[in-house]
C-alpha cells in the first residue's frame, strides 16, 4: 500500500458552481446568461422557426454586467446554456481611500475593503459627490458573478 500522508491541498471550495445550465428555450429576456464566457443581461431574444435539420434556433444578445460590452450567440432552442448565478448585496460607504478603494459595511457590521470604484464614471461621482455631504447615509449595490464583484448603483438613504 502507497503512503498518501504527503497530499496537499491549497485550496478547498464551497462545491456551488458560478454557474448552472439551462434550456435556451427557458430564458428570458431581462435575466443572465454566459455569453462567450462572460456574464449577461438578455437584452434583446428572437427565436427562429425550426429550419431543415430539426432545431429551432434562439438568437442572443446581451450586457456584460461588469463591461457593458455587448455579446450575441446562437443557440439551438433544445441545448442547454451556461446561467450565471448572480447576487446582488446592499452595503453601507463608510470612505473612498486615496488609491479608488471602498470602504463598505454589510448589515452584519462587517468591513470590507477590496472594491474598487466603478469604471462608470458617472456613478463614480455620484458616489463621491454623496459621500462630501455630512448627513448622507450612502448605499452602495454589489453585483457579484463568476468570480468578479462591482458596485452598479448608489442611493442615499436619507
């Protein structure tokens, strides 16, 4: 019998995936989906009439939620396609440091700081913009797929 007492492991995971398949058929517009590896918003979905070899056909476009780059696919209405799992968290702004990182706060009281401001730069000043004023109490949206995170909304709570 081999001696295995020398494995290691640097790493372990939850065992939940970033995504889960689904029919193409079963999407809808307004909801996620991987697209050339990213993740989505359905934008825009035709489906074509069955053609001479027997599938239907549905046409894709969508958002990259981090990138706002716009990806299309065709997808045979029967296969099954990669669905991002996509979760959205609310998280209080306590600062912006020097080098465009957040300081945010969950509804536990837990700090985090490994988010960068957003690329968008309109939202960038609104959220820089509430944060000069004393009495606001700014919440910040995270969306979070495969991976990655990004703020893509604020609001003041005041």
């Amino acid at each position: 019998m081999e001696d295995h007492d020398d494995q290691h492991f640097d790493q372990a995971v939850s065992g939940a995936s970033t995504t889960y398949p689904m029919q193409c058929s079963a999407l809808r517009k307004n909801g996620f989906v991987m697209l050339k590896g990213r993740p989505c918003k359905i934008v825009e979905m035709t489906t074509s009439k069955t053609g001479k070899h027997g599938h239907a056909k549905v046409h894709l476009v969508g958002i990259d939620i981090f990138t706002s780059k716009k990806y299309e696919d065709l997808c045979p209405s029967t296969h099954n396609i990669d669905v991002p799992n996509v979760n959205r968290s609310d998280y209080q702004l306590l600062d912006i440091s020097d080098d465009n990182f957040v300081s945010l706060m969950d509804d536990k009281g837990d700090i985090r700081d490994d988010l960068r401001m957003p690329a968008d730069e309109e939202l960038a000043k609104k959220i820089t913009d509430d944060l000069k004023k004393s009495d606001a109490n700014i919440i910040l949206t995270v969306l979070s797929a495969v991976g990655e995170e990004a703020i893509i909304a604020c609001k003041n709570s005041n």
